[in-house]
C-alpha cells in the first residue's frame, strides 16, 4: 500500500515538475549558467565575478534572464560536474565559466557535447586556439596572455632592453608565461638570462632572487598574481637591483599596491584599460562602459573594491546581451536551436565594446581582443598611472 | 655559489626553518598526548596571519566570529557529552573555558582593535583570539574520539582540517594579507643584511622552546601532559584526566601555531589556505624526528629550512619536490631500523 502511494506521489510529482517547465519555458526565461571559483585557490578571481554577475539587468528584450551562478572550488572535476548540472538539470542556454583554465578546458567537453555556447573567463589562450570541433563552441573574455607578453616585450624593446630574467609561480600561471616570454623574446632577439620559479605560499625567494641578481639581466618580469607577486620584488630590492621591474597584468589589484608599498613603485605591467579607466582620453570608447562598469560596481559593494577579474564576467554577460536578441529572431529559449542561434550570433559580433577592450569575433578568433584591449601601466605615488 | 651566497642562503633557511620548528614540535607534543596527527596546525597559522593582518589595519577580525561560535557549539557539545545529572557540577568550569574566556577575547578585539595600538598589541590580541579555537576544537571534534585508533582520528584531523579552511574563506574572505613588522630595522654583517624581523623570529623561537621545556620540566601540568604521552592508562590511574590534558596540549599548539602566523604575516602574503602547506613543511620535520623526539624535530626543521633555501637556489622549479623528497630516505631508513610488530595499536 505504502509502495503504491509512494509510486502515486511520484508521479503526481513527475506531472507537476512537467507541467512547471513547459510553464516556464512559455515564460520563455532564459537561462544563464555561470560556473566560477568561489572557494579555493581561485576565489580571489571568483568572487568579484559572481558580484558582477549580480549586477546584470534580469530583463532583456522582453525576456526574463536567470543566472544561476555555482562554485566550482577551484576544481576541474566539480566545474565538469556543475556544467553538466546546468545543462541537464537547469536547462541553460548558455554558460559563462569558469575562473581559471584547467576548470575551462575540462568544461570544454560539456559544452561540445551538449552544443551549449560557453564563454570562459580565463586566461589561456589554448582555450580557443586551435580551432577546432569541440571550441566552435567556445569564447572567452580575458585577453590572452600572448598579447599581454607581447606588449610586455615591445616594451623592454623600446627601452633597449637586452636581457630578461624571469621568476614566476611553480604552477600553470607560470608556465604559460614562460611559455609566452620565451616565444615573445625569442622573436624580439632579447636574451632570457635566467628563469627562476617560486610557490605562492613561500615565505622567502631569497635563493631564486640571489641568482637572478647574479645573472645581471637588465629587466626581470615577474608572473604571479595578485600580492603574492610582490614578493620577488621586494626581495630584489633588497638585494639591491636597479633594473626595470616588470609584472603581469595579474597583479592588476589594488591590494598588490597596498602590500609592496615603496618596494613596487615604478613596475610596470600590461593591463587591461579598465585598471585606469578615468585616465584614458574621452576619444577611447571602452572608457565609457569601464567607468560605467565601476561605478555599478563600487555602488554596490564599496569604493575600491572593483577587480579587473570581475570585469571578465561583466564581458561574458554583455557578449550575450548583444547576441541574445538576434538570436530570439531564429528560436525560442530552452530550445537546441536557440543555442545554435545564440553561438551562431556571438561569432558574429563585430567591434562590440567591452570592459576590457574592443571584441571583433571571428569563427577563427572566439577572444577578438586586439591591441586595443591592453595598455601599459606604471605604479606611482601607490597608484596606477597609465603609460603613454 | 660563493661564500656570501652561502652565508645568505643559511641565515634564510635558518629563519624559515624556526618556523618550521615551533610547529614541529606542536606536532610531536600534540600526537605524544593525544595519538592525533594535527594536520590543522598550519590553519592556525593561516588564522593567526590574517587576524594580525585585520588587526593592523584597524578591522575586528572574522576570528572573532569565529571563535564565538566555536566557544557556544563546544560548550553545547561538552553538555551534551554529560549525563543531565552532572550539569550542576561541570557547568561553572564548561561556561568558563568555553564562552567567559572567549567573550572576554572578543569583547577585547572589539575595543582595542579600532585603536590601533601597535604591532605588539595586534599579536596578544590575535594570540588571543585564536589560542582558545585549539580548545574548543578538541573539545567538538576529537574528545569524543579519544578512544579511537591513530586511523581514525588521522582521518577526523583531516575533516577538521578542510572545515578550518572553508571556515577562514567565510570569516577572513578569498584576499591574501600580509602584516607589518615588528621593527623595521635591518643591520650589516659583512655581506649580510639581518632585518629585525628575523631577529624576532629567532629569538621567539629559542624562548618558546626554552619555556616549553621549563613548562615540561618545571610544573606540575607539565609533568602531567609527559605522564600521559608515556602511558595514557598509567597516568588515568594517578588521576591525570586524558581529556583535559589534551586540552592543554591543544591549547599549546593553537598557541604556538597563531604565533608563527604572527611571526611570518610580515614575510609573506598568507591567504585563507596558506597554512596547509607551511603546516606540512613542519609536518615532515616531525616525522624526520619519529613524532617522538622535541630536539630532534627542532634539529630537522632546521635542515627543511636549509634544504629549502638551498634547493630554491640551485633549482627553483623542484624546491617543493625536493624538501618533500627529504622524506622518503628517512623513512626507509627507520623501518629499517625499527623493530616489527612496535606498534602500540
């Protein structure tokens, strides 16, 4: 009896949980899946985008958007699982994430598989190059880090440097900029001196710094990020090296400032334009919807609390804003088609200004960031100050 | 490499290796008492860090909070361990040592944190908001187990564990900290330059081990907690209680392990999860001494701190994997040393 009315509520149950989706889909919401890194190693990236998310209109052209945003702990494994939870359960039409690149790459699969646009919030420029089958479905926001060495190394060109040495984080942030620098310095006829690495628990590089020192090279760049990077340099300068100091734009933070104090006056690093919205000429069309980004930003969640990181959400979302009522044209939410429209209408998208820069995708480009979408940055006087 | 290098390379490791040795010997003196693997340990030098850190910049740290709703869940766990009849009795001294002390921490962090007295202010007020968290979390997680076997309460301080860094996410956010030193001085020794800070850190180093060992010598806890690390039945027997000598044993290492925070906050950044992997590095000191000798586990983590300057130096990328890597020749050595069938379990 029991075992009856049980199959009973379970059915009625089953109808009704029926009954409520073709409600919804008659809504015609349209949902969004956001897989970021909340806890972990990468929640410093995570957070901050997760807040953006939450200053994202839920109403566009007549259509309500849900965001279900999830945590992915730093951790490819789970950020599969969430993806596939969104896709199965939540029915998304589209999913932004995640944080970082190994939780990206592995959520490449999912997103082929289902045929579900997804565009990435990290780095890495082997997110969508190669081109091929599996990352037709994908995009991201970030710049990729080829374009950020190679404006570190146009750089030191231009100030005759003739040497590098390298120290950066034993972990794939490292490596992909060594990768980079290599390749970059490679073509620049710059020498690499020495390529020293460190973890971003370390208390001390005093082993690393004494040989980049020994190795006399005019520059060092450092690639780490966030205040673990100042580190290193503070350790050469008290070790006393007077060379240039460069790092990446993953120090773009207001707390790396706060914790080098004097020691990173003077570095010098890429960036995107969002770092000094204010002071970019009127002429640059990204200042608008930076300081725009800002100012939404720091209303919400208090001055001078606004990340670079969180600007890469804040992209996503507005690559599908453009895309999602040209894909309303061809097919409803909810509906493999919509989906096919939505990629379909993203890769189409052509000089849209972002936070970061100006996107031109391409069905070989899914970044479409150019040379507009990085600037060089000093810090002077505990501030960042843009370069000419 | 040349002289200088090498004189650079030592007072580095040295620095970092008395570090690596105050939470060494918590390791030793927490498992000779209580059979547990405190794998924790690093969180409260996670915690302390960031509480120093918060304290610097004129903000009530999330340990606070923290610590209050540790203080209020352990006190519900020791009534709920008690019969009712007894409540009468422990009641006074369980209200004591799980919400007084802790209220009188807090309510001290909330006055004096705005103040902004000072470096040294900020470490007796991390010190004391983070030393009686070690408490209470024996009290939660580990009293009721006190029984179990060396697996088992492995496997307890590894949940303990991941709880205390999810907990630092909430309570001191996803932002590393990095906290001001001591004195901001620096003298010349030939080629050397000591900054001050190394000075403080050595020099506490030497006089928490000096105190330990008077403590351990010198008082009748003390004794105490030796009697229950040789025989845990024998020291029963002359009323020595397990619990509250485990207890005091956690109280040592939450001690000593929010003051190694305070010490490195101003050498590094520490984020939430920084702890794990400093913890660690104590961690195989430990175990190079056997988890069983204090002047052994001081002497290896000096020799982590060394093999890590050293490997830093000649090859950055493997430093990691070569200080681990120190364990595993030891390890082969003292089972082939040791006698089949030791084993206490």
């Amino acid at each position: 009896m029991s075992g009856l009315s049980r199959a009973l509520l379970l059915a009625s149950a089953a109808v009704f949980a029926t009954a409520m989706g073709a409600a919804g889909a008659h809504a015609q919401t349209i949902h969004v899946g956001v897989v970021a890194s909340l806890t972990g190693p990468a929640a410093s990236l995570g957070i901050p985008q997760k807040n953006s998310i939450a200053l994202l209109p839920t109403d566009l052209a007549g259509h309500k958007v849900e965001y279900i945003v999830l945590d992915d702990g730093t951790d490819a494994t789970r950020a599969v699982a969430d993806a596939r939870k969104l896709v199965d359960e939540d029915n998304v039409d589209a999913i932004i994430g995640s944080s970082v690149t190994p939780s990206s790459l592995a959520m490449i699969d999912v997103a082929a598989e289902k045929k579900v646009p997804m565009i990435s919030m990290a780095a890495s420029e082997s997110l969508i190059k190669p081109m091929d089958a599996q990352k037709h479905w994908v995009f991201k926001t970030p710049q990729n880090d080829s374009l950020m060495a190679d404006a570190i190394v146009e750089h030191m060109a231009k100030n005759g440097v003739k040497s590098v040495g390298f120290i950066g984080f034993n972990d794939a942030y490292g490596d992909g900029w060594l990768v980079q620098m290599q390749r970059a310095l490679g073509n620049a006829g710059i020498k690499l001196a020495d390529a020293e690495r460190y973890a971003r628990t370390d208390t001390s590089v005093t082993g690393q710094v004494l040989k980049l020192v020994a190795a006399k090279p005019d520059a060092v760049l450092i690639a780490g990020s966030g205040t673990p990077a100042a580190l290193p340099q503070s350790a050469l300068k008290e070790r006393g090296y007077t060379g240039k100091i460069y790092q990446t734009h993953g120090v773009a933070v207001m707390d790396f400032i706060r914790v080098g104090g004097k020691d990173v006056e003077g570095t010098i690093l890429p960036s995107g334009p969002i770092l000094v919205a204010a002071q970019l000429p009127d002429s640059n069309p990204v200042k608008q919807v930076a300081l725009d980004y800002v100012h939404k930003y720091e209303a919400a969640y208090g001055a001078g609390t606004v990340a670079t990181f969180g600007a890469h959400a804040y992209d996503a979302a507005l690559l599908l804003q453009n895309a999602i009522p040209v894909a309303l044209k061809t097919a409803q939410p909810g509906t493999a088609e919509f989906r096919a429209a939505l990629r379909d209408a993203i890769e189409a998208e052509h000089e849209v200004v972002l936070d970061h820069g100006i996107a031109d995708m391409t069905p070989d480009d899914h970044n479409g960031f150019d040379k507009r979408a990085r600037v060089m940055v000093t810090i002077q006087n505990g501030a960042w100050k843009l370069l000419p | 490499m040349d002289a200088t290098i090498a004189a650079i390379l030592v007072q580095d490791g040295v620095v970092n290796g008395a570090v690596y040795a105050l939470l060494a010997l918590c390791l030793v003196l927490v498992f000779a008492v209580t059979r547990i693997v405190l794998i924790p340990q690093g969180e409260f030098v996670a915690y302390g860090a960031l509480s120093y850190a918060a304290l610097d910049e004129g903000r009530v740290p999330g340990s606070a909070w923290l610590l209050a709703g540790l203080g209020i869940a352990a006190f519900a766990a020791g009534l709920a361990h008690e019969r009712r009849a007894s409540w009468p009795r422990i009641l006074p001294r369980l209200a004591g040592e799980c919400l007084v002390l802790q209220a009188i921490s807090i309510a001290a962090a909330f006055v004096l944190a705005p103040l902004r007295l000072g470096p040294w202010m900020d470490a007796l007020l991390t010190l004391a908001l983070v030393t009686p968290m070690a408490p209470c979390l024996y009290r939660l997680a580990f009293q009721p187990l006190a029984q179990a076997s060396v697996l088992v309460l492995l496997i307890a301080a590894v949940g303990v564990h991941l709880a205390m860094v999810g907990l630092g996410l909430v309570f001191f956010g996803a932002e590393g900290y990095r906290g001001p030193a001591f004195l901001d001085a620096s003298f010349s020794a030939g080629p050397l330059t000591i900054s001050a800070q190394a000075i403080v850190i050595l020099l506490a180093t030497l006089l928490i081990m000096g105190s330990l060992a008077a403590f351990f010598e010198a008082t009748l806890a003390g004794r105490a907690l030796r009697a229950v690390a040789v025989n845990r039945l024998g020291a029963r027997l002359v009323g020595i209680s397990a619990a509250g000598s485990g207890r005091l044993a956690f109280t040592l290492a939450g001690f000593i392990g929010a003051l190694s925070g305070v010490l490195i906050a101003p050498l590094t950044t520490i984020y939430f999860d920084s702890g794990f992997i400093i913890g660690l590095k104590g961690f195989v000191a430990a175990i190079i001494a056997g988890m069983a000798s204090y002047p052994g586990a001081v002497a290896a983590a000096l020799v982590v701190g060394l093999v890590e300057a050293f490997a830093a130096f000649w090859a950055s990328p493997f430093k990691e994997v070569i200080v681990f890597t120190v364990i595993i020749p030891v390890l082969l050595l003292r089972s082939l040393a040791s006698v089949p069938g030791e084993d206490e379990e």
